[in-house]
C-alpha cells in the first residue's frame, strides 16, 4: 500500500547514501595517499544532516564544523567539486585552498565547515543579526559536535541568541565521542538540553539514527525559528562509527561497539525498512544505491583528473589593501 | 644512547620531570585517552604511571585550560598545559598574555607564574590555513614570556625540562612536522639545555645563517649545497627565541660579515626581523653585505600541495640568498 510519505522519505534516503557512499570513499581514498590533507568522516551519522537540511530552504545560512561534509552534500554542495576540493584540485568547492576541513558552498547557504570547534556557533548568532538587520527570509543553522559544547564561546552564543531572540537553531550532533575523549567524561550536568533550557532556549531531544523522526522534530523547530520566536535547540543522538580522522587506530574503544550500533542503530538501514515495510520494493532502493555510487565513481575520477590549481591562486583573495604579490 | 622519536624524547622529559618535582603536572584534551593515537603519543602511557590527578584530560575549553594553567602555577605548582597547536592556543592568548604574562609585575613580585603551555607550530602537508601558523614572533613581543623552539629530539628533551624548571612562563613550541624526527638521546645524562643559548650546528667563515625550529634542518641542507659552491656556512640553531642569544649571533657574524636569517613563518612582522634589525644596529660597520631574510609570502597556508608549496622556504632558496649575498660584498 502506498504511503503518502513515501516520496519524501525517499529523498531522505537517497541523501544519506550519498553522504555514505561519500564518506567511504574519503576513507578509501585516504588509504591510497589521494587526499593530500586529513579528513573527518560522518559515516553513521547521515541522519542528522539528512533530516535538519530536509527542512531547509536553499537560502537558509547553515554554518558547520570540522566534520563537514554530510552538511555540505545535504545542504546541496556539488560532490564533483567537493571531491576536487579534497584532493586539492582546480574546480574545488574552494579552488583548492580548503580542502576537507573548509569545505565550502555559498551559493547553495552552505558557509563553511571549520577547523576550530565552536566558532561555529558565534558566526551563527551574527549572521542572524544580519538577517534580522537586512530583514530577510532566511534562519540560521549551526551544527556542533558534543566535545564542542564545552567550550565557552558555545555558551556566549546561546545566551546571546536569547536575548536578542535570534533565529538560529543550534544542532548538536552527539556521536559520543571527541577526538579519542568520551564525551561524558568531561562533561558535568544533565546534558546539552539542560543546559539550553537554563539560558531559556527552548531544547529537544531526538533520535538522530532515524532519519524520519529527526526531519519530523526539525520540522517543527524550524518553523518555530522561521516564525521569529526565538533561537531552538536540537539534541540528535548518534554514533561515529569511523575514527576521528580517517586514519585513526581507535585504541581508545571496543570495537564491539560499532558492532553493536551498525547491527541495532546504523540509519540507513532502519530507513530502507520503513520503505521496504510500506511498499518501496527493495529493488528500488537497490536502484538508488547505485545511481550514487556511479556518481561518486565518476566525480572521484573525474577529480582525480583535474590539474592542479596555479601556483598564483595561492595570492589571491587574501585582502585588497596590501594585496600580496606574486613574484614567481 | 637511545634513539628516539622528537615526540617520544619530550614525553620523556615530561615524565623526568614528573618524577622528580612531584608539583608538576599536565592538562590538556585528550592527554589521558590518546593511546598510541598517531599525533597525540605525547602522552602515551602518562595516565598510567601518574594517574588522573597529575595527568588531566580537560573538556574542550580552552580558555580555562589556559586559565586553570596560571591558577594553578600561582597556588604553587607548576603546570604544563597543552594546547596540541598555536591554531588553537589562539583561543587562550588572553589568558596567557594578560594574566600569565602579567602577573608577576603587575603585583609587584609578590608571585610567580611557572608554567609551560605546549602550542606546536609548523606547516606540515594538507592541514591548510587553521593548522599550520607559527606565531612565535607575537610571544616574543609580549613582556614577561620565554619563548622556545626546539628543532631536534634531545633539544626537545633538554628544553622541556629547563622549561618546566623554570620560574617565568615558557611557550613551548614543538613543530608539528618534527614530531617524527628521530636522534639520539643520551637517558644517563641529565641532558638539559639551557634557556637562551643558541647552538651552532656547522662551523664556516663566508656566511652565518641563524634559524629555528624545522628551518634549521633545511638551512643545513642548504649549507651543504653552498658548500659545493665554496661557500663555508654557518649555521646556527637559536632554540631560544626569546631570550635570543644574541652572543653567539654577534659573534659568528663579526667573523663571517654576512648574516642571513631564515623563518618559516610569514616574514612581514616576523621574528628574524629582530635578529636582522639588532645585527644591522650593532655591526653596520663590520658588515661585508647588507643583512637578508628569508620567510614566507603574507599568506595564509592553501590546501593544494602547489598552494602549500608558495608558503615554503626551501632549501634551493636559502642558497640562492647565500650565493646573492656573497657576490653582493663589498670585499
Ligand atoms: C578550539 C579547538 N580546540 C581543539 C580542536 C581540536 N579538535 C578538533 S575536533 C575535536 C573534537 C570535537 O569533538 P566534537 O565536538 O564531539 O565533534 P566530533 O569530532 O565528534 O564531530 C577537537 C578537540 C579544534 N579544532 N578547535
Ligand atoms: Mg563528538
């Protein structure tokens, strides 16, 4: 029996593959030597980004972090360019002069992935003083890990969007981890949303390895940011399932636990059963599957190709005043 | 003799002194977790000699890090703090500069501050514009800090160990790209080298080169090449770069007339401009060609290796400048 939600789901599902199929293959490629710097994975993860952007528009602003490109592919970055920009390549989101941690898209709102924890957050509350001064259209989404919260510049900006009942929503991606560090360790209090809830912004937990429930409680978050009422926060639980950086030993923990989360938790699994269980044919997700994984065959290749950037670029867009100059 | 690893031989010296000052301690993200984690073996094994009360994993925070660092240091024991690299250490220069620096003076000598903050500098391949600056030259400038670069495992060793046995407060600045470095150690010898002496690493009579950190290793390549060149070269690791040794610079330059001084970090505002500035001041006369410096373009570090590539001062460039200089004397 068709679902009448079925379409949309499907969306949700072809995203996370993507994402996955993605984040695989910077791990693959990693092996090989082809990435030149480190990258961060969010295999597992897919969820999340999934379900938050699913309730974005093109021109919402979305600010994220270190472990960025499944907000980048969500949020509708090219992965033919994003895979240039990885191996450093003419054509790159950024021509090459980001790589993995400054992946980058502005012209789908997709502002930058970082490589310092919890700026993030701060941007986040000024680009919505921006929009509230230029009066547009538009919220503002920052997405956190959960060692970041930690930080006090994390803080500052949730007290701030309050005040100034900014449209932001804060997402905090919680895959238990920090780098090697479990994150409960460090970490004193009832949790993220407790703390959102001292500074009077309103807080949610959701289950963020379902992708439906996660796009379901974004929808009404967003509508609430959308609505001018004030900053919300989105506590989605999840799981790194690679290592910190694409190559990192793990000596830190069992390998049980990613056993037990791929076998119980993994998103995209739990997804194709909704559809197979309300009248998608596994044929048809098989189908989806490797339409993604031809495009990445082919923008993997395709990057692999591309020249490298001109040394001159290297003196570019640096400033205007005092602009460097290129010798040669 | 032991041969070691630049990272191994100063978590040796951390854990030296460890054992001997039962006042020192470390915190830092992921100190006590990091298990034979590829760049964070600084600390491997730490947590289980010392335990939890000496080696801390801290939240995500640095600030307070920073901060719980210079409380610590004032109530009488000597922290070493550990901000992985400048890029992230920049979140804590308040605390550094206006209270670490500070404090001392400001109350009129009624305490000290003895601490060491670890912020690496360095390129090292692909980590792009948020990972790789040195900003050892902002340090200098900031009265009341001791700025070390060690180039080598044992001046790894030895400069830990006199930083942490020291009264003011010491920016310790590994490289990044040194970490896997590897010479030797001699464990039977105490092996502390002194703050604010420089080494010379190769003896000549034609040209001084003065550098730090990864810079010295190239310099010594380049040496090499100017050697074949009949160029003899000096070079000299300053190690220190506040107090810088101005001795042993003057000295070598007084014999050889020609200084040339080479940083990786980027030249405008740089630290071999206070090398080059005080030299020129004091042996104008005495020079056989103008003082030269070498650094990096003001740029930040792109990603692609031919990006990456413009920020590096390689060796081919240093002899280049040696070569220049020497032709370009008066006599
Ligand atoms: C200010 C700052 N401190 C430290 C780091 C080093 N660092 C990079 S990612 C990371 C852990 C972040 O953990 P979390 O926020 O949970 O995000 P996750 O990596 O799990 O996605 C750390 C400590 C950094 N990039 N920026
Ligand atoms: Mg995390």
């Amino acid at each position: 029996m068709p679902n009448p939600d079925t379409e949309r789901i499907l969306a949700l599902y072809r995203t996370m593959h993507l994402i996955r199929t993605f984040e695989e293959r910077v791990g693959v490629e990693m092996q090989k030597g082809n990435i030149y710097g480190s990258a961060h994975q969010s295999t597992g993860q897919e969820a999340v980004a999934t379900g938050v952007v699913s309730q974005l528009r093109k021109t919402d602003y979305l600010f994220s972090n270190h472990r960025g490109h499944g907000h980048a592919l969500a949020k509708g970055a090219n992965p033919f360019a994003m895979w240039k920009e990885l191996f450093g390549r003419a054509g790159g989101t950024c021509g090459g002069k980001g790589g993995s941690m400054h992946i980058a898209d502005f012209s789908v709102g997709m502002l930058g992935a970082n490589g310092i924890v919890a700026d993030g957050a701060t941007m986040a509350v000024g680009a919505a003083q921006a929009i509230r001064l230029l009066g547009e259209d538009r919220i503002v989404v920052a997405f956190i890990g959960d060692g970041t919260i930690n930080r006090g510049p994390f803080s500052e900006a949730l007290n701030w969007a309050k005040v100034y009942e900014l449209p932001v929503l804060f997402v905090i991606e919680d895959n238990v981890y920090a780098s090697t560090t479990l994150t409960k360790t460090v970490m004193a209090g009832q949790g993220v949303v407790a703390r959102a809830t001292a500074f009077g912004v309103p807080a949610i937990n959701v289950d963020g390895n379902d992708v439906i429930a996660v796009s379901d409680v974004a929808a009404t978050v967003v509508a609430d940011v959308r609505a001018s009422k004030g900053p919300r926060l989105l506590h989605a639980t999840t799981y790194r399932v690679r290592g910190h950086l694409a190559l990192d030993k793990m000596f830190y923990r069992d390998k049980k636990e990613i056993d037990d989360f791929m076998v119980h938790h993994e998103p995209i699994g739990k997804c194709r059963r909704w559809l197979t269980d309300h009248g998608t044919s596994a044929s048809a997700c098989d189908t989806i599957a490797n339409e993604i994984s031809a495009t990445i065959e082919r923008a993997v290749a395709e990057a692999l190709a591309a020249p490298q950037p001109d040394a001159r670029l290297a003196y570019t867009d640096v400033q205007d005043r005092g602009a460097p100059v290129w010798h040669g | 003799m032991a041969r070691m690893t630049y990272a191994d031989a100063v978590r040796h010296a951390l854990a030296e002194e460890m054992r001997r000052d039962k006042r020192v301690w470390a915190l830092g993200e992921d100190l006590s977790t990091a298990h034979g984690n590829s760049s964070a073996n600084q600390y491997t094994g730490l947590i289980d000699e010392f335990g939890s009360k000496r080696i801390v994993n801290t939240p995500i925070s640095e600030s307070t890090i920073m901060g719980a660092a210079v409380g610590a240091a004032v109530a009488g024991t000597r922290p070493v703090a550990d901000l992985r690299m400048i890029d992230f250490g920049l979140c804590a220069i308040d605390e550094l500069v206006n209270q670490a620096a500070k404090i001392r003076y400001m109350f009129g000598g009624q305490a000290r501050v003895p601490l060491v903050v670890r912020e690496a500098i360095g390129l090292k391949a692909g980590m792009a514009a948020q990972h790789t600056q040195s900003y050892e030259a902002w340090f200098a400038h900031v009265p009341g800090l001791v700025v070390v670069t060690p180039a080598t495992p044992a001046d790894g060793r030895g400069l830990l160990k006199a930083s942490i046995r020291c009264d003011d407060p010491v920016v310790f600045m590994e490289h990044k790209d040194l970490w896997g470095l590897e010479g030797d150690i001699d464990l039977d010898d105490e092996g502390l080298v002194p703050i604010g002496k420089a080494k010379t690493l190769r003896a000549g009579i034609d040209l001084t080169i003065v550098a730090w950190s990864r810079m010295t290793h190239v310099s010594m390549l380049a040496a090499d090449e100017l050697a074949k060149q009949n160029v003899s070269t000096e070079v000299i690791d300053l190690r220190t770069i506040y107090p810088w040794d101005q001795q042993a610079v003057l000295a070598s330059v007084e014999k050889t007339g020609r200084l040339l001084v080479v940083q990786e970090s980027v030249l405008a505002g740089g630290f071999a401009n206070e090398i080059a500035a005080e030299i020129a001041q004091q042996l104008h006369w005495k020079l056989h060609a103008p003082v030269a410096r070498l650094g990096a373009p003001r740029i930040p570090v792109g990603y692609a290796p031919a990006l990456e590539a413009e920020h590096r001062v390689e060796a081919a460039k240093i002899v280049q400048e040696g070569l220049r200089l020497v032709k370009a004397s008066k006599t």
